[in-house]
C-alpha cells in the first residue's frame, strides 16, 4: 500500500473490491462467532465476481456519496498477519490469497487486508462460528450475507475458465534450515556490537625446539591480523540474521519461468549481504588451504532454483532469486542471504513476482520486526573470546 492508492481508496464507494471497517475486527481471544465475521469477509471477497485486487480497509468510516473518514487505530489493534494466514487456510479447502498490512496515514494507523484474484469457489471444510462448511459466501454489492450463499448456477460461472487462469503465486519467509514456511512476517533479535577502533596483533608463540626454535608444526603460518578478523567476524555474526524465503505454486496452473525480485532502498538504514561474502571464521594459525575461499566461486550460469544474487547500486539493494517453473503445490527454497541493521523496528521488503503465464508483474510485500541491543567490547574482552570453532548464524 501506498499513499496514492490509499488516498484513491478512500474517495471510492464500498463494493464488490472495496469495505470501509470503522472498527477492527475481533480476533485476538475472540469468540468463534466474533472471528467468523471476519473469514465471512474474506471468503465474500474471495469469490466475489470482479476483476480487480480487493480491500477491507480497517480505521475508516464510509462516508455515502464522499469522502471516507480516516479515523484510525490504536497500534496494539492490528491484526498478525502470520496468524491471520494460520487461521483462515486451516479452515479452507484451499488457500486464500490476502494479507494484512499496517499502513500510517497522516499520523494514523490504519489496517488494510488485501485479498487477490484467484480460483473459486473458496469454502469452509468445517462448521466455524456462524458459518457453515461448504457454504459458497459470496459479496455482492457491497456486502456478504451469509444467509444468501452462492446458487448452483453462481458457483457453475465461478469454475467456468478455472483452466485459463494465471499462475498464482505466494512468496514466504522460511525457515533458515528446515524447509517449512513462517509467513508474510518474521520478527528475530540481533546485537550492534561497537568493537574497539585499535586492536593490537595477536602475539607470535612462544619459539622453542629444535626446527630453528619455532614451536610450530612444518607450514603453519602465524596470523597477526587475528583479533581484527575477529572483531570483524563478531560484529558480523551479532549484528546480521540469515533469512531465507519460500516460493510456492498455490494455484492450479503450471508457473512457467518463476523470477522473484526484491528492492531494498539504501536510505532505509538496512544492509543486504550474500552469504559468499560473510566473513569466515579467523583462525590464529592456518595452512596456505585455509585461505582459498570456495563460497566465492560460483557457476556462470544459475541451474538450481532457489539460488540468488544480490546486485547493488548507488540507491538500492536488488535481491534477485530465479525458481525455474513450478508445478501446482510446488515449493522452492531460497539460498540464505543476510540482512542487517543498527536500529531496532520493520524492515519492509517490497518486491515483485514475474512469470511467463502472469498477464503482468505480481507485487508482494513482506515484513520483518528487528529488536537491537547496543553493546560495546574493550579490548580485553575480544582477546578473551574463543577462537570460533566454524561456521555459526
């Protein structure tokens, strides 16, 4: 959401694409019958017949004939998105494709759940709160009643060209190592560590014994550079979180060509970083072996979906991620990269899905919430910490 849009949004009238909520919904510890007013919504728009992306537009009052009246919510009001996904897909037969977005408007807060374009009918597999399973809601007009769901005849012009449908496609943070999916948003803790500005060598050994008196088996070599590189890994190691994200088919066509990219503006105060260019872990004596690093070699030709490429201007990150063609209910798996950041608070990151079977470019957004903690080390304290044993996030 942007501010045009939004502002476009809010001169609209209420209808099949657009619902103007002066009040959040109830859902955080809410009853069944309170949390079904909202899945009604959200199946309503699902199946809505229209032709364009829908919005419920939460903290605006609809005003007839004008003007909708921004009047906000409280921060602590808005909805968890990764919950909100949770909740509806584990009642569906299959998932819905929305988010829920905190947008701020000239001061206040507003929510905004975006649901897209997608296969229909949508419907409950179970009874939940005062909607019944394998009822068709439908929003006609602008509202959804659910004592009125979809006719045979409604639900027959909703499959009608299910084949001629575009890739549909969901982009999710994943889990660094295991492949499972997190959600739109992730929130993790990191440390900006302020090393020491001089950093002393490390000491050569002790020379004793007989080989020229160097206590030091044959082709060893002494690091002096080690404390340095070691404030350089530990800086590195503290302050950046490895993120990894999921790519997946949720539609019932084959996505020919799959393409994820990801802008991240420099002035935001966030760095990106690859993995090939973390530091290694310093050794304080090494072999000549130890100073061949194989993560920067890579093949000319990306083959394997999932592998990235992190290219960098003057005004922006571009995170770049190719995941070849996907079958329906296929998932792909990015390599790891790295962000960083010195302040705490949401590092949004906007980006955009192409495909050879998307009539034309699909926008996503994800969220991360970083908590930082400012710390300092003397130089004491770094000569004292454990030479690091591998790699470690």
């Amino acid at each position: 959401m942007n501010r045009y849009l939004f502002e476009q949004l809010i001169y609209e009238e209420e209808g099949p694409t657009l619902d103007f909520k002066k009040e959040q919904y109830r859902f955080a510890k809410a009853t069944e019958d309170d949390k079904s007013e909202l899945l009604k919504d959200i199946l309503g728009f699902a199946n809505a017949f229209r032709r364009t992306e829908a919005f419920i537009v939460i903290g605006v009052e609809d005003v007839r004939g004008g003007r909708g009246n921004v009047v906000g919510l409280r921060v602590e009001d808005h909805l968890d998105d990764h919950s909100l996904q949770q909740f509806v897909h584990n009642l569906t037969n299959q998932p819905v494709r929305f988010r829920y977005e905190a947008f701020e408007y000239d001061g206040k807060q507003v929510g905004i759940i975006s649901i897209d374009l997608q296969i229909r009918p949508v419907y409950l597999k179970r009874d939940y709160g005062k909607l019944a399973r394998e009822k068709v809601y439908v929003r006609r007009g602008s509202s959804t009643d659910p004592t009125k769901p979809a006719s045979p005849d409604e639900i027959a012009q909703m499959r009608l060209g299910v084949s001629q449908h575009p890739a549909e496609l969901l982009v999710e943070f994943a889990d660094k190592v295991r492949d499972i999916t997190l959600g739109a948003t992730a929130s993790w803790s990191t440390e900006c560590c302020e090393m020491p500005e001089v950093i002393p060598d490390l000491p050569k050994p002790r020379q004793s014994g007989p080989l020229w008196g160097i206590d030091v088996p044959m082709g060893r070599r002494h690091n002096p550079d080690y404390f340095r590189e070691l404030a350089n890994y530990e800086f590195f190691r503290r302050i950046c979180r490895p993120v990894r994200l999921s790519a997946k088919n949720v539609g019932q066509v084959v996505a020919s060509n799959v393409r994820i990219e990801i802008t991240v503006p420099l002035n935001r105060g966030v760095a990106v970083i690859e993995a090939s260019e973390r530091p290694s872990p310093p050794k304080r004596e090494s072999n000549w072996e130890d100073h061949i690093d194989m993560r920067h070699l890579k093949p000319a030709f990306r083959k394997n979906p999932g592998e990235l490429g992190i290219v960098q201007n003057d005004d922006r990150y571009r995170i770049e991620i190719d995941c070849g063609s996907l079958q329906p209910g296929r998932q792909v798996y990015s390599e790891v990269f790295y962000i960083a950041t010195e302040q705490s608070g949401d590092i949004s990151l906007n980006g955009i899905i192409f495909a050879d079977n998307l009539p034309q470019p699909k926008d996503f957004h994800l969220t991360a919430s970083v908590r930082v903690t400012q710390k300092s080390m003397t130089v004491d304290e770094l000569c004292l910490l454990p030479e690091p044993a591998g790699e470690d996030d």
